[in-house]
C-alpha cells in the first residue's frame, strides 16, 4: 500500500506477511521480515534513497540491518535520532544495546535539546561531533495565539487571568509528574496570598 501525500512524500506501508495489528513487545522479532519485505520493495521497484532516518531503537535495528544486505543500503547516510535513553529510563537490556550501537554506527544523530546532546555523549560514548541539535518542530497552522478568553469559555476553563497550567505527555514515571504535583504543593504552602491554580494533565 503506498499512499502519495504531495509531490516527493510519500508513505509505503510494509507488512510481514501476518496481521496488522501486533503486540508491541513483538515489534523485535518482526524485524527481520520486516526489513526483508524494505528490501524487496526497494530492489523490485528500483528505488534509491539519499538518506536513511530512523526514530527509536527498533527502527534503528532495522536500518543496521537493511546496511548488512549490502546495496544499495550500505552507502546510504544513516541518521538516528533517539526516543529518549534506555539507560535511563529501561531496564530493556536488548534497547540499550542497540542504542549503543547506533551510538557507534549511524553517521549523523538527531538531539532534540541541548540536554539530550549530552546525555548522549556520556551515557552511549558518543562522538560530540556527529551529534546535531535540531528542536522540535510545532505546525504553526494549527498551534498559534488565540482569543483567550474565548478558547477558555469554549473548553469550560476559568476565565483570565486565573493561572493554568498544562502537561501534554504520555502518563508514566519518567515524565515526572509527581514533580508538578510536588512544586504546586510547595508554592501553596510557601507563597504569601493564595493562589488558585489550574493544571490540566492531558495524556
């Protein structure tokens, strides 16, 4: 299935042979057929590819492996960029060992933020080099300044200035949520007039 998105864009849909939808856990195994059927497609269609970019330490497991077939894999520029770092955050042995391989093995890595570049560097061995700092993008068509006051009546917020505040994340530990809950009771207990705040925890 290949669906053209605009001109130079476009997303091919690979699949394995079996169904679509999958526990998560058995996304490893899958690879091999996985990189197999890239493979296939590629070589049948006679595509070439300037750049291989690959998000998180599966995709990362695949493009190591797509470079092992030889070519045309094993002349393209590899490009990783991580999900955050197993070291830190996983006990996932196999996660951490493939990240340190794309450490060693991709030809550019993709940091998000300043921190991420560093603890990159001292947690994979990293050359400082090859790292690139590139924010995070935000669609400035759909996210942008509006009417407050307006959007707050609409989602059945309290109206200006009462002070909200908001995580957008997935629910889970490493995110550090307890942080916010810990900081606002802190700021209750030590501010000097009392403030009514709003935080909206959206998953």
């Amino acid at each position: 299935l290949v669906i053209q998105v605009q001109p130079n864009v476009r997303v091919i849909y690979i699949r394995d042979g079996e169904a679509w939808d999958f526990d998560k856990k058995e996304v490893m195994c899958r690879i091999p057929a996985f990189v197999q059927q890239v493979h296939d497609f590629v070589t049948t269609n006679e595509e070439f590819y300037d750049v291989m970019h690959c998000h998180h330490y599966p995709a990362g497991e695949a493009c190591l492996q797509l470079r092992k077939l030889g070519k045309p894999w094993c002349s393209v520029p590899l490009v990783f960029m991580y999900h955050s770092l197993g070291v830190l955050e996983s006990p996932n042995v196999e996660r951490q060992r493939i990240e340190q391989r794309m450490a060693m093995r991709a030809d550019y890595i993709v940091a998000s933020t300043i921190q991420d570049l560093e603890e990159i560097v001292s947690n994979c061995n990293c050359n400082r080099k090859k790292i690139h700092v590139i924010p995070c993008g935000v669609d400035l068509d759909t996210f942008h300044p509006r009417n407050r006051a307006k959007v707050r009546q609409k989602l059945g917020l309290p109206p200006p200035p009462h002070p909200i505040g908001i995580f957008v994340g997935r629910i889970d530990p490493v995110k550090n949520i307890d942080g916010i809950i810990h900081a606002m009771a802190l700021v209750k207990t030590q501010c000097k007039r009392f403030l009514n705040f709003l935080w909206l925890l959206t998953n």
